[in-house]
C-alpha cells in the first residue's frame, strides 16, 4: 500500500518560516543596539570616575598636579602626556591607573578623547560653569557635540 504523504516541506512553507525569522529578528535589532549604547555609557562612566579619583590621588601625593602649565580651572584632553603621569611618569614613579595596554591617548567608546578640568577649590568645565571641586572628567558622548548636552557623561553626577 502506498502512502499518499511526501515527507519535507514546500518552498512556501520554507519561505514562510524564513519571513517569521526575519520579522522576530528585526524587532529585536533595536533592542540590542539599545542595549550596546548603554553598555558604553555606563563603561564610559566608570572611567570617568576612575580619572576623578586618579587625579584627586596626584593632588593628595603631590599637592600639586605636577603637570607643566596646569592653571586652575584648564580644560585639558588625556592626552599622551597625561596618560604617562598617571603611568608611573609621575616622580615618585606611582600608578595611579591602569589604561588598555598600547593606547596612546585615553579614549571612549566613540574614539574621542577624555576632556578634564583640574583646579584647586574649584574648576570650570567647558560650559558647565563653576563647580566646587577640584577634578573634572567628562566625554563628550555619542554626539560628540562639544556644547553641554544631556548625553555627555560626566563624574561630578
């Protein structure tokens, strides 16, 4: 006796199957790209505050920042120099932080480089206005624009 059912499927059961896949796939596409950006923004974060707390530690060793030409309130960029002083290149040979081995400037996510503001009783960030502190660190966010907006992230909140 022969049986009248063909194992496999149709290519229009096949094509059907593909199209749910891709709907199911494309609606969580922006779920993960969501979740990528707040993954940056909270890494970007924590080095913030990891430069808050370095540059605070040169100031209690050094009570100085020991860096040439830093006058209170100076937007700076962790740049190569600064980078190197808190790499051992500071005179007592301290590290103060640890950056990703090979990097030549500090930057975040977005390849932009880390903007600081050092003072001594107070400093003045690029647009913030005066803020009771003596260490600043900010990016600049994924926007990259250089006035303050709600998407830079900062280590004074």
């Amino acid at each position: 006796m022969k049986s009248c059912f063909k194992g496999g499927f149709t290519l229009i059961e096949l094509l059907v199957v593909i199209a749910i896949i891709l709907i199911l796939a494309g609606l969580l596409f922006p779920v993960f790209s969501t979740a990528r950006l707040q993954a940056r923004k909270t890494k970007v974060k924590s080095e913030v505050r990891q430069l808050d707390v370095a540059w605070k530690a040169v100031l209690s060793d050094y009570r100085t920042w020991g860096l040439a030409r830093v006058t209170m309130g100076d937007a700076l960029q962790m740049d190569l120099s600064k980078v190197n002083y808190l790499q051992k290149g500071n005179p007592k040979k301290i590290l103060y932080m640890e950056f990703p081995s090979g990097s030549v400037d500090f930057k975040d996510p977005w390849g932009r480089i880390y903007n600081l503001a050092l003072g001594v009783e107070k400093i003045q960030p690029q647009g913030y206005g005066e803020l009771f502190r003596d260490v600043g660190a900010w990016s600049l966010g994924p926007s990259g624009n250089a006035t303050v907006t709600a998407e830079h992230i900062t280590s004074w909140k």
